[in-house]
C-alpha cells in the first residue's frame, strides 16, 4: 500500500477525521470548547487530556482539560504550582516545538518515580504515561497538548505518535482561528458597549427598514414614544406621509452604501405634540469587503431627545458641583431660562443667579450660554444605561 493511501487510511479510522472536525467547529463557536479535551482523551483510548498556553511571567492559561484534572478550589494555588512547574513541559521545549513526544523521550522511569512532579502532581492524578507536543502559540506563548494514561494502559506507541502528529497541526490553527475570532468578538462587544453608552439611540437597519440591531437608547425611545413604531420588525414612524420620508431616506442611504447615487436629505425632525421633536438623521452603512462574500450594505438611523435628561450626578464627578449646582447646570444644559430653573426648584431668582456665578467659575465658562453649551455637550449626557 503506498505511504500517502496508509496515511489516509490512518486518518480516517483512528477517528482523527471526526476530532479535525470538531476542532475547527469549536474555533467558529466558542461554546463547543468544553468537552473538547475528553474527546482527544477518548481518542487516543486515554484517561486525561489538558489543553494550555505558557505565557511570559511563568504565566499558565489553563485552555481545556478533562475532569479528572479539576483540583478543588481550595487545592487551586497547589495545581497552578504545578502547572508552572511542569517537568515534561521543561523536558519538551528541549526536544523543539512541535514535536510529538512521550513521557519516554523526557525522562527515565527512575528519574520520573523521584522527581517531585510526579510525587505530588502526577501520583495523585494517576497518569503516568504522556503523548504530546509543545507548540508556538499567538503572543508568544506556547501551547501545550498533552495527553496521559495511567501505568497498567501501557506506554504510546508509533501509530500513536503518528495519529498525534496528524492531529497537531489542525489544533494549532483551529487555536489560531479562536483567538482570531474572540479578538473580532471583543471589538464587536466593545462597539455594542459604546453604542449602549450614548444618549443617541442607534439603529441598524437594513434598505427596507428591518431592525438588524438597536442600542439600549434606541429601544428606551422605541418604548418612551408613541410617534415610533416597530411594525413586523420594521422601524416606522407616525403619521404615515412621515413615515414615507423616512424610508425614501432609508433608501437613499442604502443606495449610497452601495456606491450609487442617493438623493439629497439625511434628517427630519419627529413631530411630538407639546414636546420638543425628535431628531432623527440616517447614515449609510458601507459592506465590508471579504473573500467569502461581500456583507448587505445597511443604514445607520441616529434618534436624539433633546429633552433628555443630563445626569445630575455625572455633572457633579466632572465639575465638583454641589448638588444644587448640579440641578441648575442640568437645567441650564436642557435650555431652560432662569426664571424656569427658579420656579422648579422653588427658590429666589437671585439664588439660581448665584448658583450660575459659581458654574461659571467651575466650568470655566464666560457667559450663560457658553456654560448651557458646554453642559448639554459634556459626556454627562451619555447614557447610564
């Protein structure tokens, strides 16, 4: 039989193949990682398996490791030791990354049964016989499999190492691709993160209006206002001539992000009766280009309140006013005239033109209306939410 028919044959019933297949699996969706290391152990008719970076620092990051590895809580401190301390981890760089080796090419049996890696650590697991490989790793580090039977299983053997050494390079990239792919879910947390931390609402939609996101504002303003609706997962506006304009510049903007040429027009205001309205401004939202297929191209649709209220409390951390202070800054960054801000609190209008002097002074601000800008633009506007 030629070597490259034996090598397939080996491939597939060693159950390998299968194990390939979960692993790139598992770097698309982080959730399939547990378990992962009692499939290499079972593949390999072993009892233990552990999945680890070595890092910088005698830093160890614990990836995956079967449950008989799990120490208690209160014996956590002794296994990180441990792990630091890892004899055939020493043993193993010796020899070069990623090379497939066992516990017989590191040390003699002798030498095992005496070093205390083995008196404390691999005794009270049971595992005495290893298969593994050392490996660089993202940042630096170096990933380590390793995996372990007890005595009585009986030493790996070269089909084994082999099957091992099919193994090792998909685990190496299928590691590179989830950590690629959690760097992309960071960033994409940390986008939705400062979404959420406007006091703009934000929507995604797409070039028929279907909501693909909305930030935590966008739907405190879905639910605080009757002049927008959400009709079958589509973002509409009240009356219907309004909600006409709105999807012509809906449109508009998806035509732009598609690279053709919109009509004029971004933004409306929102009618509210008795209130002051809603402003509303739509951006387009370009595809990224990828080798798997260009993205839809969407629109972005911004809904300010410019009756929302600034965070007294906020206004207080940034400037070190009093809270009084702070209720009149607030008042004074929401546009509301001093007679107004008097009346609301109950007090003097001298008292409220005192309270002014001292923002002034704080915010470094020259005139009143310098002051009401500076205010209704300061990060006190950002949601708590």
């Amino acid at each position: 039989m030629p070597p490259e028919d034996l090598h397939a044959d080996l491939y597939e019933a060693s159950g390998v193949s299968g194990l390939i297949a979960h692993l790139y699996d598992a770097a698309l969706d982080e959730a399939l990682w547990a378990g992962t290391a009692t499939r290499i152990a079972e593949t390999f008719g072993s009892t233990s398996t552990v999945l680890k970076l070595h890092g910088d620092g005698a830093r160890v990051n614990l990836l995956e490791c079967t449950g008989n590895l799990i120490v208690s809580e209160r014996e956590q401190a002794w296994a990180d030791d441990w792990h630091r301390r890892d004899l055939w981890v020493e043993r193993s760089l010796s020899h070069g990354l990623s090379q497939i080796i066992t516990d017989e090419d590191l040390v003699t049996r002798e030498e095992q049964a005496r070093s205390g890696f083995y008196q404390e650590w691999l005794r009270r697991l049971d595992i005495h016989h290893m298969l593994g490989a050392v490996f660089p790793a993202a940042e630096g580090a170096v990933g380590v499999l390793g995996i372990h039977r007890p005595r009585e299983a009986g030493a790996y053997d070269a089909p084994e190492r082999r099957r091992a050494a099919l193994l090792l390079p998909h685990l190496q990239r299928a590691l590179r691709l989830g950590q690629r792919f959690a760097g992309r879910a960071q960033h994409h947390d940390a986008a939705v993160q400062a979404l959420d931390r406007l006091d703009t609402g934000v929507l995604m939609v797409d070039g028929a209006g279907r909501i693909l996101h909305a930030s935590a504002m966008a739907e405190r303003l879905l639910r605080e206002n009757a002049e927008l609706a959400v009709i079958q997962g589509r973002l509409a506006l009240r009356p219907p001539a309004l909600n006409d304009r709105l999807m012509a510049l809906v449109r508009g903007a998806r035509d732009t992000a598609r690279g053709q040429i919109a009509g004029p027009g971004t933004a409306l205001p929102v009618p509210r009766p008795g209130r002051t309205p809603l402003a509303l401004e739509v951006a387009p939202l370009r595809p990224s280009k990828s080798a798997f297929g260009a993205q839809r191209p969407a629109v972005l649709v911004f809904i300010r309140d410019p009756e929302a209220p600034i965070a007294v409390a906020r206004l207080r951390e940034l400037f070190g006013f009093t809270r009084t202070e702070a209720a009149v800054a607030a008042a004074l960054g929401r546009g509301a005239p001093l007679g107004e801000i008097a009346a609301d609190l109950g007090v003097g209008l001298a008292t409220v033109r005192s309270h002014l002097k001292r923002i002034l002074a704080k915010t470094g601000a020259h005139r009143q209306a310098e002051a009401a800008a500076l205010l209704a633009r300061s990060v006190a506007t950002f949601s708590r939410h």
